[in-house]
C-alpha cells in the first residue's frame, strides 16, 4: 500500500496525541488508556503521535501494545527523536513530575540529535511500539536545547533514514514557529507539528511558518489547539492552564473573548478551538490528546459540527483571529 503522509487523506482531519496516556500530569491506568485509544479508533481516529518524552517510554509501550491488534497499514504512527533514554544513576524511588509525567524516573533525558543518537532512538522506539516501522519521525524540541546542532545533524540524521526508508517522512516537532521556520528553511521536511503557535487564541505561525511550508509544500500538523486546556471548555478560567503552566490575566482576557464571541453564535469555543487550524491550506491535521474516553469522543463529535455561514469572518472582523 503506498502511504503519502502528507496528504490530509491519510492522516485525517484529527489525529490523536498519546501524551495523556504517557501520565501528563497524573497518573492513568492501564485500563484507561486502553478505553481511551480504543475510543479514538472506534471513532475513526487513524493517525496516532506519540514519543519517548512521554512518560519516558510509557506512552510508546501503551499504544503499541493496543496498536498490535490492528492491520499495520490501516494507521499512521508518529514519534520523536532528539531525546534518548539512559538509566537513572540516581533513582531511589523518585518520579518525573519535573518534566510533568507520573512516571518513576528510572530513566533520564539526553539531548542527543547526532546520527547515531537519531538511529539509536528510532531504534529503541520500534522496540517499545512493538512495530516493524514508524510512518513519520519528528525532530522534538531542538530549541529546547540547541537549536544550531539539532538542525544541523538530526535533521540531515532523519533525511538519511528517511532514504533508506526506515521512515517514510520527517519532520520537526515543536512549540516554536520560529524553530519550526529555520527547520523548513534549513532542511527537507515532509511536516511540521507546531504545537500551540496556530490556534484559534495565537498565531504566531501564520506570519513566515505557515507561508514558508506552502511554498515548500511541507504539511503542517497543529497540535495543542486548546492550548494546554484553556480553550477546552466554553468558560475559560484562571484554574485553566496555558502552555502547561497558570493562564496569564492578557491571555485569559482575550480566551473570554473568543468565548463570548462564540457564544453568541451558537458555537462552542472548543468546537471553534478544533476547527480554526484546518481553516488553512498548509494544515494537513489536527492532533488532541486525552486520557479520557468520553472527552475523545466528544472531539471526534466537535470536528465535524457545522458552523454558522460566515462565522470566521465575523471573528476576524471583530479583531478577535487574523
């Protein structure tokens, strides 16, 4: 079967982000999980993204392991390199909470985007996921760390197993646009996940990202459309989060806007919030993340709600989206 990731097809227009099931934040059980994926794949959900930043491997191992049972060529499988697990030298019992994981720390983060640190994390990455190949393989948060480097030998590093094809497509993964930007620039990339920096609250993508991945035709994957939670429910509050941290009084002024905005027109900001990415050409897909079934299900639901005739003009005249 011939894949082209990059067609909306494939990936379809909502893709599902196992970072929940990796214990963001919170602990989730395995029975949890399962009930979460299988709500993603009984709703039609194909495209799945994941990585070894998740719950330090958890995420990988709990989707492979529900993944086993289905045809390989019926979905798409993205994870991430640029961070290699080593064990913990120190562990005595502690946990992940710093990186926001509930997850034991035996192992340890290590910034690596060299060839062999590339191989080595596919690698390890195949083993957790229990799966023959990976479909897409994203560059993960090199501004994170070095950008320079990152760009300069993990995306060379992806484009070499990409040609060998032990990827089918590559990318970079990031909260930055202007990371992101360098990369499509800098590199041969198929996609772009740009989390939080286009969503119906910012946009900040939209100014060189999203023109410079048309020109290049490089899909684009828009992750975190809710911003960490904030735009995830109609009445956005302080106990909300943004960019994974408390939502700043700006921030959680303009997300009341967009609310009120929204209200008056029937539509729910989270329908709103899903929606407003896929409005541009450049976005191949949109990826939410829950560890809660029926929250799944509700998503799958909101994406295809139809909104009012003219109801993105009337955001854009109101000064509320670009």
């Amino acid at each position: 079967m011939t894949v082209t990731v990059t067609s909306a097809e494939r990936l379809g227009s909502l893709g599902y982000g196992a970072a929940s099931i990796g214990n963001l934040y919170r602990e989730v059980s395995d029975a949890q999980s399962d009930a979460a994926l299988a709500a993603a794949w009984d709703g039609g959900i194909r495209y799945f993204d994941t990585a070894p930043h998740y719950g330090l491997g958890l995420s990988e191992r709990r989707l492979g392991a529900f993944l086993a049972e289905k045809p390989r060529d019926d979905f798409v499988i993205s994870t991430k390199v640029g961070r290699v697990l080593d064990p913990n030298p120190d562990f005595s019992g502690g946990d992940d909470m710093a990186f926001d994981f509930a997850v034991p720390n035996r192992t340890v983060r290590r910034f690596d985007p060299s060839e062999s640190g590339v191989r080595r994390s596919v690698e390890e990455s195949l083993e957790r996921l229990a799966l023959d190949r990976i479909d897409i393989a994203f560059l993960h948060d090199p501004d994170a760390y070095d950008l320079d480097r990152g760009l300069a030998e993990g995306l060379p590093a992806l484009a070499k197993l990409r040609d060998e094809g032990v990827v089918r497509a590559i990318g970079i993964g990031t909260n930055s646009a202007d990371a992101a930007t360098r990369a499509v620039r800098e590199g041969d990339l198929d996609l772009v996940m740009i989390a939080g920096r286009y969503t119906l609250l910012e946009q900040p993508a939209l100014a060189e990202l999203l023109p410079a991945c048309e020109e290049r035709g490089v899909g684009v994957v828009a992750a975190a459309v809710f911003n960490s939670g904030l735009l995830a429910t109609s009445t956005p509050g302080d106990s909300g989060r943004y960019n994974y941290r408390a939502v700043p009084a700006g921030v959680l002024a303009h997300a009341q806007r967009l609310a009120d905005a929204c209200r008056a027109e029937g539509v729910e900001l989270p329908v709103a919030a899903l929606q407003y990415p896929l409005e541009h050409p450049a976005v191949r897909s949109v990826v939410v993340g829950s560890a809660s079934s029926a929250d799944i299900a509700q998503n799958i639901a909101r994406v295809g709600m139809p909104l009012p005739d003219g109801f993105w003009s009337r955001l854009r005249d109101a000064g509320l989206v670009p």
